[in-house]
C-alpha cells in the first residue's frame, strides 16, 4: 500500500535560537508543516511472516523569512522484518532498520584571550545532519503451551551490525 499525508500548522508559539559571537539571535516561529510517502508492503503465512515500510518525509517550520528543518525531522526511514517458524513451537525473527540522521546545528567555539570567555557561533539552524542510523537484530523463540496459556522464552541479539548510532554531539572545553 501507499499512504500520503501534508499537514500545516498556523498561529504557532514557538522560538528558535542561534548565537553568533556570543550574541543570541531569536527567531520567533509562526507556522509549520509537514508531508510525507509511506509505501508498505506485509504477507503472512503458516511458515512465515514479513513486512517492509520505506518513509519519504520532511517535517519544517519558521516565519515569513526563514524555514528551519525541525528536530525531529527524518527524511529517509526504512525498515523490514521477517519471521519464519522452523520447528513446531521455535521461529526465528530478523529486523533491519534505517534511518536518516536528525537534524543539528554546528556549533563552533573561539576563545577571546583578551576577555579570558569562550564565545559561541552557530551554523544555519538544523543545517546538518546526523549520520545514518541502523541497525540489525536477531532473535530465536520457543513458545510453550499450557492449560489455556501461552509463554514464550527468547534469546536476542541487537544491533548486530555494531554500528555506533550518534544521538546528538556535545562539546567540552579544555585548558
């Protein structure tokens, strides 16, 4: 299937920041938006059962003037699953999922020497981006049937790929 959705937003509350030189620069924000593709795709049967999802999305909002990238924005998403029974009562499961890096601000620090302060300077507002989040998990189930109940025992790996997924950057100084 294929979904596709665009919504905006009118009459926000909001306020982006950016500090240039030590000197922070207010943008208030007035209006919002967001639009996307979704394709999907899922089959079940007796031995088996998958489903694949791939997002197209763009998530902005900002003034008369300026358009910012929001947080939370996340152009590229996909994801796929499968399980398949291989013995009466045991299955195992596979995920695979990507995604877009959020985005950021840069950020970059300069010591005045003179005034002994570190100053401040930001690059576009969310103007980066993040790396590429993925990864892959793997997981084997016995499942057990008792007197009207059911329990499952499983063992998990995740993150096979050992792909270290960046949150968010901080900064530290040092003398």
């Amino acid at each position: 299937g294929i979904d596709a959705y665009e919504k905006d937003s009118y009459r926000l509350d909001g306020l982006v920041e950016r500090t240039r030189e030590g000197e922070v620069q207010r943008e208030v924000v007035t209006r919002g938006g967001s639009n996307g593709l979704e394709f999907y795709a899922q089959r079940t049967s007796p031995g088996a059962s998958w489903w694949m999802t791939y997002t197209l999305a763009k998530s902005e909002w900002g003034n008369e003037d300026r358009t910012f990238l929001r947080d939370f924005d996340q152009r590229h998403s996909f994801s796929l699953a499968n399980t398949l029974r291989v013995a009466r009562n045991w299955d195992i499961g596979a995920t695979y999922s990507f995604r877009s890096g959020h985005p950021y601000t840069v950020q970059s620090w300069t010591r005045d020497a003179e005034a002994g302060v570190w100053l401040l300077t930001e690059g576009p507002q969310n103007g980066s981006r993040l790396p590429a989040y993925h990864r892959m998990d793997l997981r084997l189930r016995r499942n057990f049937r008792f007197d009207g109940w059911k329990m499952s025992v499983y063992a998990e790996g995740l993150n096979l790929t050992n792909h270290d997924n960046v949150l968010w950057y901080s900064w530290g100084f040092e003398r």
